[in-house]
C-alpha cells in the first residue's frame, strides 16, 4: 500500500503560501519593457502575482531583476526519492575503532584532484590533517594511510600511483564543472579502470560541491560526497564498504 | 608613525633575512637558463607565428636546438650565427626553420659568436613598442583622477573571449578599474603558449596574444568613455612565465600574477625552473612597468589562515627580495595576502584587520593586493555577502591597493555578470561609508589587533630565520608553505633547465637591466 499523500508548498509566514524569491538577469536593457519580461518569466515558472521589488541596469542592453510571488506547484512529500549514502556515519573516534576492530593494516586512500582541475581544496579538506571546518582529515586517522597527490593529476597517474601504493580506497574531487568538464573527466577514469580490468581492486569515490550520490552511481562510482560532507562521512562509507568487501580483514 | 608599534629592528631582521636566504638561489639563477627564457628571448627578437600544427615557431626553433644541437649555449648563440649566414631577420630564419630550410645545428661547434650586435636591432624594435606602450599608460593614468581608496578589481572567466570582453566591459561601466582574464584551467602546465584568439576554455580563457590584444582593445575603448584607465591583468606563472609576460608587455597588460613560489608549492613545477623563470619574468616587468601580483593568499586557503598568517608575511619578505633581485620598484610590487579566517573563529574581523594594517605598515610603497574569502564560502549567498562587506571593511580601511572583489556566488560558479555587478555595488557602497574611517581610529597599544600584528611579526622572523638557516630548497622540502612539501629535483619542467654554457651570451636581459638603472640615474 502506498503512502499517505503529503502535499506541501514553500513557507513564507504562513502554511502553504508557496512565497518564492528569485533573481536573474536578462539581455534587455533595463525599463519597463525589461520589467515586464521578468514578470512574464515568472509567470512561466508558475509563480502567481510576480512583484519586481528591484531592478537594476548592468551593462548597455543587461538589467538584473529580484522577483517575489506566490508558487503554484506543490510537492507531495511522500513521493520524493533520493539516493543516499547507504552506510552509518561515524565519529573519527569511531571510525578508528571501527579500523582496529576490523582491519590486520592499514587502510590506504590515495586522493587527487584530477584532469585539468587545479582546485585542491575539496581533497586538502577530506585528506589533510588538518581537515575543514573543525573535522580533522584522513591523513590524521589511526588505521589510515592518506595519501594526496594534490591537484592536475591525470587520470593515468592516478591509477599508478594507486596500484604503487597498493591503494583500497580512490578519492577523487572535481571542483571546476564548467561545461560539464568533470563529467567526460570521471567517465574516463572509470573506463580506463574498466579497461585495466581494476574496477573491482578499489573502492572509488568522488566529490566536489556538485558531485553528489546519485551521479556518483550513474557515472559508475560507488559513492559521491558533495558540500558539507567531512572526512569521517567518507571514511565511514569506504571502511564499511571495505569491510563487506573482505579486504585485509583480521 | 607605526599604527602598530611594530618593532623596526624586526623588520629590517625579516628583511636581511630575505635578502640572505637569496644569494644561493640568485647564484644558481644567474648560472642557469630554462626553455621558456629563450623562447622568450626568441619573441623579444619579434619572432611570432605558428607552423602547420599550431605549435609556435619561438617552441620549433627551441625544440630544434634542444634535439639537434645544444640548447646551453643559448638562443642567441645560433641565432646570430644565421643571421649573419643568410642576411635574413629572425622571423625569416624562424619561416626556414619549420621548413627544414635551415639547420641552426651546424653551428654548434662554432665558438662564442661575435655576431650578437645582429640581433639589437630587432631586439630593439621590440623595445620601442614597449615604451610607447609604457608612454601611453602612463599618459592615459595622468589623466585619470586620483582616488586613495582601493582600486576594485573583478575577474571574467567565460572560456570564451568574446563572452570575456561581454562581461568585463559591463564590470567597467559598472565601477571596475581592473580587469583579470583568469586563464584556462592547466595552461599553467603547457610547456607553449597557445596561439590567436580563443572561444573555448574551462574556468577561463587562454593566455594568447590575440586575447590580450582584443581584450586590450575593447578595455581601452570603455576606459575613454568613462574617463579612467582600466587596468587589464593575466597570468605570467606556470611553465611560460616569461613568455607571457614579454607578450603582456607587448600588449600593455598592467598587471602579472607573478609569484616565486606559488607554481612550486600549487602546481608542482620544479624549483629550480621556477626560479630561473621567474628572474626574467620580473626583469621583463620590472622594465616594462608592470605590476606583479604575488599569490600568497593561496597559502590560506590550504593551510589555516589564523595559524599560517606568519608564512604569507615570510613570504612576502622573499618575494619583495626576488623582485628587488630582479631590479623591481616597489611601487610595482603588489605583494599578496588574504581575507580567509574561519567565520566561527571569534575576533576573525579584528584578527584580519591587524593582519591588513601589518602588512600595510611593513610594505609602505607596494600596492598590496588583498584576496576575498573563498574557502569559507558555503553556497549561502546571503551571508557570503556579508563576509565580503567585512572583507570590503577591512580593505578600505587599511588602504589596501589592489582590491579582488569576493563574489556570493564564490564556491558556486565562475560569477555570473549580475554577481559581478552586485560586488561591485557593495564595495562602492563600502568605499564611500568608510572612506576615511582608518584615518579616524588608532589601536589600543594593548589590545588584539596591536598583539595580533607583533606575534606574526615576530613568527615570520623566527620561520625566516630558519629557512635562512635550513637555506630555500631544503625549507620547500620541510613544506614550510601552506604545508606543502617539493622536492629539489622533482615536478614539472626541470628537463627544461639548463647550465649556461660557457659559451653562452645574453644581451636583452643585461641591456634591461642597464636600461632601468640608466632610467634611475635620470
């Protein structure tokens, strides 16, 4: 029997007024004609009573608008799916204890940010040992041996480097997605573990700010981590998966 | 009167410091040539062009001595014994090159040319460009008027050049006084500089001649019609620093990121290649009045920026040295730093803002150029908002020059012209409020901000000290930056590094130097 429906719409002040705000530019000049462009963009979108309540000229033939109005879409709550990370998150604390109970060595990741992308700042946040935002990096986990080898590594030297230091986990982070360039990056990595016949040798990982599980799976990854996701997220994940995996098991 | 209190005699330690850790590295410069130096002497000598497979020519004949001759005597070297051979100019000699029309290996045997003289005129040629490029930026920044505040500076990075052009003519009119073209990502990694216009680049457009042409161009036609010059702004870093940079100076760019360490520690490219790059890179900029944009900041954003202030001031110590070394004004030294502290972190403002008036106290004359906060932007726009008007605070009130706007949309996407417009709101917003606001205050000698600003100090003297001690290479190694660590040996582009040969002559970085202490004598 399927679920109750719950239908909702977004909360303004009050329950279900589905009150929106949206701003964007358009290549008009700004006037009245801009004006009611953005109103008749809004009331494409379903927004009802689209309030201009700013606007602004940018450049010759460029305004920028911020609209408020009224949705009238609704969702039913009990119909939305997601895919998500199916593992128990764990502490750092936890995960090492995890790791000692588990594992006869130690877990090896080795990360990167890889292709033409330059960003190491999502790897630096997951690996190094000082980690983000207060959550301590891989590098600082007993049980783990965190390798990065920073940022513009090719796919190619990534997977030697991961056989070299007999890698179980591969983390790789995608910053830069501009005309989806980290797409054709990560499919590439995948085929080239295909083709290697290595896609079952590791647990392989990516993140970014617009990864996320669901492309993860699609691209053929086992999991995807994207914004606010800390090293002990993906440390719980790989080491459980590891463990299912039967790897260096005691 | 130090604002601060800061101790002098630390200060001018630090300095000495720098100016020690150098004399190593200056001596393995000046024995030393790379690849892109010579090609960059190659497009001093106004060669220019591709071959049929769009490599360009100053890589061909480069290339062509690498393989068939020995590149350690130098460019010039065989250059000038062809010259004399065929009485055709460079670029002639280049054409005949790719045809296989001439072999330049026939005179490696040859000794020390007495045939150099042949190359000044060309040399010279270029030269000429260049100051009437230097004459005409000049002229135009008389004319525009005077302001104290920082100049607001916004990058466009569309991939497309056209698109770029778009987005920076619109910032103009909107209040930018300087633009960046951000590159490509992993141009800093292609050992050749592309060629002719481009429209096709992932979180920014390539570095070529033809772009920094257009861009100039379309910058100096919106600079008229609001009555000020615009500065333009792009990459002399990775493998071809000096190429870029004699392009730039071509092209009148104003401004360089031009950093001594930055593509060692971020994009593990060999020390020692960098290094020798980067002398001739600052020469060139040095002469051709460019201001370079050293990237410091970049520390911050791998390392805690509350934990690690004390490495962007070392470094900056070193830097200045390198561009002192490289006969740099410091007028022309825009020395960076970073807005980067935790949010969570408590005082996080005032720690910055001690940060900001140190390293306006210590750098007088260099027009510092302050980042936005970039790794701790979440997505949530609204509140990077206003971590970039704290940011804008603290800019302005410690007179910071160079001033890279934050984006809300940071962390998000490369900025959509509306988020460019919007940062350039609040910042001009900001500017007027708190336009002489640091006149108006003094700091508690006592307090935070006075403590803050003497413990980095006395931290960059001790790290100082040590790599002084430890010597460069080594400290790179230990990964003191941004806890990065390099080795002496490894990364990209070392194969590109060459002992001068004994035989090996130079002229154009020697008749720079000359050229800009015959300047300082005037």
């Amino acid at each position: 029997m399927s679920k109750k429906e719950f239908w909702i719409r977004p909360y303004g002040d009050t329950l279900n007024d589905g009150k929106v705000q949206l701003s964007f530019s358009l290549p008009v000049s700004h006037n009245a004609v801009g004006e009611e462009t953005a109103k008749q963009f809004a009331l494409k979108m379903g927004i009802h009573d689209p309030a201009v309540v700013h606007s602004a000229p940018l450049s010759e033939g460029f305004s920028f608008y911020i609209v408020y109005g009224t949705i009238e879409h609704q969702v039913d709550l009990n119909s939305v799916k997601i895919v998500e990370v199916e593992s128990k998150a764990m502490s750092m604390d936890q995960c090492e204890e995890f790791l000692l109970e588990n594992f006869r060595e130690p877990i090896v990741f080795v990360g990167a940010s890889t292709g033409t992308d330059a960003h190491t700042v999502g790897i630096d946040a997951i690996m190094n040992m000082k980690g983000y935002n207060g959550h301590y990096g891989l590098e600082r986990y007993k049980g783990i041996k965190a390798i990065n080898l920073g940022g513009q590594v090719d796919n190619e030297i990534l997977l030697e480097k991961a056989l070299e230091h007999n890698a179980d986990v591969i983390l790789i982070s995608q910053t830069v997605t501009q005309k989806d360039v980290h797409i054709q990056n990560l499919t590439q990595f995948i085929e080239l573990l295909e083709a290697e016949n290595l896609r079952d040798r590791f647990i392989v990982i990516i993140g970014g700010a617009r990864i996320n599980h669901a492309l993860a799976k699609e691209l053929g990854y086992d999991a995807g981590f994207g914004s606010k996701k800390y090293a002990f997220d993906v440390a719980s994940y790989a080491i459980q998966a590891l463990k299912v995996k039967g790897i260096k098991q005691k | 009167m130090s604002r601060l209190n800061l101790n002098k005699n630390i200060i001018e330690s630090c300095r000495k410091l720098a100016k020690d850790v150098l004399i190593d590295v200056q001596s393995y410069i000046d024995k030393h040539t790379t690849k892109t130096v010579e090609r960059a002497q190659l497009r001093l000598l106004s060669i220019d062009g591709v071959n049929e497979f769009n490599v360009p020519l100053v890589n061909v004949i480069v290339d062509h001595i690498t393989e068939q001759a020995d590149l350690s005597k130098g460019v010039l070297h065989y250059l000038s014994y062809a010259v004399k051979e065929h009485a055709l100019s460079p670029q002639q000699i280049a054409e005949k090159i790719v045809k296989k029309q001439i072999d330049l290996a026939k005179y490696e045997e040859k000794p020390k040319s007495p045939y150099l003289d042949l190359l000044i005129p060309y040399f010279n040629n270029i030269l000429e460009k260049i100051d009437q490029m230097k004459k005409d930026r000049a002229a135009f920044i008389a004319k525009t008027a005077k302001k104290e505040t920082p100049s607001k500076y916004v990058i466009v990075a569309t991939g497309n050049i056209y698109e770029d052009i778009e987005q920076a003519v619109s910032a103009v009119r909107k209040g930018a006084e300087i633009i960046a073209v951000i590159r490509t990502t992993g141009q800093s990694l292609l050992d050749y500089v592309p060629y002719g216009p481009t429209t096709e680049g992932f979180g920014g457009t390539y570095a070529t001649q033809a772009n920094f042409k257009l861009m100039r161009k379309a910058l100096d036609e919106v600079s008229k019609e609001v009555n000020r010059y615009v500065k333009l702004v792009n990459y002399a870093s990775g493998l071809c620093m000096p190429e870029i940079v004699a392009m730039g100076a071509i092209e009148r760019l104003d401004m360089m990121l031009n950093d001594s360490l930055y593509g060692i520690i971020f994009r593990d490219i060999n020390m020692k290649r960098t290094f020798v790059d980067q002398y001739f890179s600052r020469v060139l900029s040095a002469y051709s009045d460019i201001i370079i944009n050293t990237g410091e900041d970049n520390y911050l954003t791998t390392s805690d920026a509350f934990e690690n202030a004390h490495t962007v001031l070392a470094s900056q110590f070193i830097n200045e040295q390198f561009a002192k070394n490289a006969g740099m004004k410091e007028e022309l030294m825009g020395l960076g730093h970073a807005y980067e502290m935790n949010p969570e972190l408590e005082n996080s403002f005032l720690y910055e803002l001690a940060q900001a008036e140190m390293a306006r106290e210590i750098f007088p004359n260099a027009p510092l150029k302050y980042m936005p906060p970039t790794k701790h932007m979440t997505g949530d726009i609204f509140k990077g908002t206003v971590q970039n008007a704290l940011f804008n605070i603290v800019s302005v009130t410690s007179k910071q020059s160079i001033h890279l706007l934050g984006m809300m949309t940071e962390a998000i996407h490369t900025p959509f012209m509306s988020d460019r417009a919007l940062a350039l709101d609040n910042a001009a917003y900001i500017e007027r409020a708190f336009k002489d606001f640091g006149e108006e205050i003094s700091y508690n000698p006592n307090g935070r901000i006075v403590k803050r600003a003497q413990f980095v100090l006395e931290e960059a003297h001790t790290l100082l000290t040590k790599i002084k001690e430890d010597g460069l290479f080594t400290a790179l190694e230990q990964g003191i930056f941004a806890n990065v660590s390099r080795s002496e040996n490894g990364g990209k582009g070392l194969d590109g590094v060459y002992p001068k040969h004994a035989d090996y002559q130079d002229f154009i970085l020697t008749s720079l130097l000359k050229k800009m202490k015959e300047g300082d004598n005037e």
